[in-house]
C-alpha cells in the first residue's frame, strides 16, 4: 500500500464510486466494488479503524442477547440480525483465517433450572448458523466447567458452553483495505472530506479533500494548503457514527438518522482467566450481556452501553464505567482483581440507527439500512456491525450498481483477504528455523501477517522487541510504514500491532523506540519528532490519568 502513490491516483484520475470512511464497512464497500469492476476511491479521515471498527468487543457473532429479546418481545428484525449475523460468522473466518478463529464461551449458571434455560437459547442459537462446523452448545458439570476456566467462583453450579468467533478488527479492516488497493482501488487514510462540489442538478460531482499527514509534518503550522479535488460519479458515505455530518453536507435538509451509544472495554491480566476460553455473562443491573475474553495475551471485559453526544471527543474509559464491569465481575469470579491491576483500556461508538421512539440505546436493533438521497445522489450505509460488514457492504454495492446500471454480482463471499489464503498456523516453526526467532515472536507474525509473514523479516533485519514482554519486533515498524500505510505514532500501537489497547504503560514506555525510527521512515525533522512523540505521549498519560488506575 504505497500512499504517496494513491494520492495522486485521488488528484488525477476520476472514479465510478469514491467511498468515504475507512472502517468494516467502508473497507468492504471497497473491496466488494472493487472486485465487480468499477474504479474505486477510499479515503479515511484518520486511519483504517481508527474509530468504531477498532473498538469493538473482537467477537464475530450472531449475539446472542438479541435471540433472546426476539423470542421474548417476538421481535422479528432481532431474529433476523441474529440470522444474518450467524451466517456470516463462518465467512469472516474463513476469508481470513490469520486474523479470525472459533472462540469457546462459558455462560456460568447457579442453578439446574438456569443451565436448562441458557441451554436451549444457546441450541436454538447454533441452530442458526448455516454453512458452520463451530461444535454445538454443551452442558458442563461443574467438574468440566473447572477445566475450562479454573478462576471462577466456587458457587456455580454448572456452565453452558458455546462457540463464537474472535478476530482482531484492526487487522481484519486494514486487511479489508490492503485487499481493495491489491484489487485496484485507491486507497488513503489521513484525508478528511472538506466540502463537496456539485453539477448544475444539484448532484455530487467532487470532494474537496484535505491531506492530514501533511498536516501532521507542518505540525501547529497555518500554512498548510494541501487541499485537493477528487471526482467520482457516485458517493457512498460509510462513517458510521459520524454519518449524519456527511449527510447534511451532501444535503443539509437531510434529517439526522442515527443516535450513537458509547461502550467501553477494560484490560485485564491474563491471571484472571488462566484460560483460552471466554466467558459470557448473561445478565447485568442494566439489562446487558458482558463478555470476558482472552485477547493478545491479555483478558478483554466488556462492553457498556450509554447514549454519546459529543461526536468531536474521543470516548474514553471513565473511571465509573470501571467499577461497573469490576462489579460485574464479582459473582462469576473467585478473585476479583483491583482496579489497580488494570493495564488498559478504551471507548468505542455503535452508529445505532435513531428509533422513532424513546428506546434506550441497548434496545435499539444493530442491523443496518441503506440509504439513496435522491437530491445529493449520496449514498449512505447506516448502522449495522462487524460481524455483517461483507452482507453491509454487499447491499450498498448492490444499490450502487442499479444507480451506475452495473448488474455484476457480489463475489466477496469466497474471496481471501490478503494473507489468508494458503494460511497454515505451523509455519511459525520454519520462521524460527530460518531466522532463530523466539516462538512468541513467530507465532505473533503468523497470526497478524498470515502468508506476508515472511516479508516483515525481508523488509528488515531488526528483530529485537519493542518491549521485553510483547513479541512485537522492530522490523514490524518498517513494513507498517511501507507496506500498511502507517503515518503515526498511534496507528502503529493502536491498530497494528494492538500494544495501546493492551497496556499503557508498556505503550508509554516504548513510544521514543518507535518515534526513532518513523522519524526516519517518514521524514520528519526533529522539531517535528519530538512534537509526535510528547504528543502521543500525553495522550496515553490522559488515559490513565482520567481512569486514575495509578
């Protein structure tokens, strides 16, 4: 993924369809246009991820909360999230069987009578999932509930166990991304949307589009002027829980059509599980579900759900919101840590759909809708999420093709993202054989850059760690920068390597590592390093502070 290159695709060249946001669905959309032929734009305002799609709880999943409401409240549009969901479970592992896997779920039940509920939902959920070897849902006696996850309370009675799948959703979307540029399309983060220019009709007819990396050099500088001009004949809109302002720059009589809710995640020891099975837990003081789940060697608790208005912060992790899943945490768990223990955590946006009604954010249903202004000729994905981004993207595209009289079909169903096909989890041994690598580190490279694990280790030859307890390797911060497109400080530790979602403190202590080495990569003088380190720098201190987890 060559930037500089794309760039100057945007400024010369016109498009059929220029997409606007570098998340699941707007990496899909991409992918799925890309691959029906048309000459495809994608442009993200920071980087692939940077918002929801690198938030979420990392579960490919029907969800089985909302099985529950649409048996309950005879809720069909539920139902049929669930369905949709359970579907395309089986696709996001296959396509991509490096960055996603089956993952096992322990719901622990106190009574004979609760195991007896929580196992007929959970067969009815499997039952569900076409086209899926996933094994069906299990009963536990307390003695095989022990062997799975040897930390929970002693007073459970028995647990249901069943499967889900677990990815990592940085990586899947950057993967999503780098398999649209391999397709064809133009594809650049770090570039924001301005304005738009329209024909006499009133229709789109160009962006005006502002390079933020540029930005970032120039650093507090007024002079920066990198604006630019991209034409396309069609406009999808895919930045989720920002929709709306893309909207109502196409079309400022557009009413706004989403409500987006705030939910965090905390970071936990791996002591606090001693196991590679997840727990679900059916059943909070607000009416939630909370899962706890291995993920990168740590133990991932989550996820709230609070309606957020203040689209121009970041969501963060407060300190309540802490409390609330340690609480949570209690009843299931022989000892639970104390918030001193925390090593990280972070604040995501679902760009939920409003209801015409009242309805608290956690019963708003998480499918998605999309939407032709006929006035504007904008197109726009609302809603939806991770589990359902290739069938989001494949219902956009499908609508693209009947404004753009296209009709060739969708083909990202059987289509390997990049590094996945030919994937082979054992090939870690040869990278050890060949480059005398610790197993940690090889498996790591394995499972972050699939079948291109090699390239890491050709781009080149600095492979001491980053951090004495993380298998990440320098050599990874040249191929970010060159092959991933990676222009900052935060899009390496907090989308391709994980390291800022995983513990603060590492990250913080690591950061004058990694600036070095960009410093040269990207060009920046040292006014300019120094600024992008201590600004990175104080960002992970307000984190920590304002969760005061000291």
């Amino acid at each position: 993924m060559n930037r500089a290159k794309n760039l100057e695709r945007l400024k010369n060249e016109e498009f059929d369809i220029c997409i606007i946001g570098g998340g699941a669905s707007g990496a899909g959309c991409a992918l799925d246009a890309s691959l029906r032929g048309f000459k495809v734009a994608l442009i993200e305002k920071e980087d692939f991820a940077a918002e929801t799609s690198s938030k979420s709880t990392k579960l490919i999943h029907g969800g089985v909360r909302y099985l529950e409401q649409a048996f309950k409240n005879l809720d069909f549009a539920q139902l049929r999230q669930v369905k949709h969901g359970l579907e395309e479970r089986h696709t996001v592992i296959r396509n991509a069987p490096h960055l996603a896997h089956p993952l096992a779920l322990i719901t622990p039940v106190f009574s004979w009578l609760e195991g007896f509920y929580f196992k007929i939902g959970l067969t009815i959920y499997s039952f569900f999932a076409k086209n899926d070897s996933m094994p069906k849902a299990e009963w536990l006696n307390k003695k095989e509930t022990f062997e799975h996850i040897p930390t929970l309370t002693p007073k459970l009675h028995s647990s249901v166990m069943y499967y889900d799948g677990q990815l990592d959703d940085a990586r899947y979307c950057l993967a999503l991304a780098h398999s649209a540029e391999e397709a064809g399309a133009a594809v650049v983060n770090h570039a924001s949307i301005i304005d738009f220019e329209k024909d006499s009709n009133g229709k789109l007819k160009s962006a005006i589009v502002n390079d933020n990396l540029k930005q970032l050099k120039i650093h507090n500088s007024e002079s920066n002027n990198e604006h630019f001009r991209i034409n396309s004949k069609l406009f999808i809109n895919c930045t989720g829980s920002h929709g709306d302002s893309i909207r109502l720059l196409a079309n400022p009589k557009q009413e706004k059509r989403l409500r987006p809710s705030k939910g965090v995640h905390i970071m936990l020891p791996a002591e606090v599980l001693n196991s590679k099975d997840a727990i679900l837990i059916p059943k909070t003081k607000d009416g939630r579900v909370i899962f706890v789940i291995p993920f990168e060697g740590e133990i991932m608790v989550g996820t709230t759900d609070d309606e957020y208005l203040d689209l121009e912060k970041e969501p963060i992790l407060m300190e309540q919101e802490i409390e609330f899943l340690l609480d949570t945490l209690r009843p299931y768990i022989a000892k639970v840590p104390d918030k001193s223990e925390i090593k990280s955590g972070f604040g995501g946006l679902r760009p939920l759909i409003a209801s015409s009604d009242s309805k608290a954010t956690k019963k708003l249903v998480r499918d998605h809708e999309v939407e032709y202004d006929n006035e504007s000729n904008l197109l726009s994905l609302l809603g939806g999420k991770w589990t359902t981004y290739r069938l989001m993207a494949k219902d956009t595209i499908d609508e693209a093709c009947k404004i753009l009289s296209n009709d060739v079909k969708c083909t990202t169903e059987m289509h390997y993202l990049i590094g996945g096909e030919n994937y082979r989890f054992e090939e870690w041994k040869n990278i050890q054989k060949t480059f005398n690598l610790d197993e940690d580190i090889c498996q790591h490279l394995l499972k972050k850059y699939g079948t291109k694990a090699n390239e890491i280790l050709k781009v080149s030859s600095q492979t001491e760690r980053i951090h004495k307890d993380y298998p990440f390797i320098k050599a990874e911060i040249f191929y970010t920068i060159r092959e991933e497109m990676a222009g900052s400080l935060r899009d390496f530790f907090a989308r391709r390597t994980r390291m800022e979602l995983m513990d603060w403190k590492a990250t913080l202590s690591s950061v004058d590592v990694v600036g070095d080495i960009m410093a040269i990569e990207l060009n920046w003088s040292e006014i300019q390093k120094q600024a992008n380190i201590s600004e990175y720098k104080n960002l992970l201190k307000s984190f920590i502070k304002i969760a005061n987890i000291n």
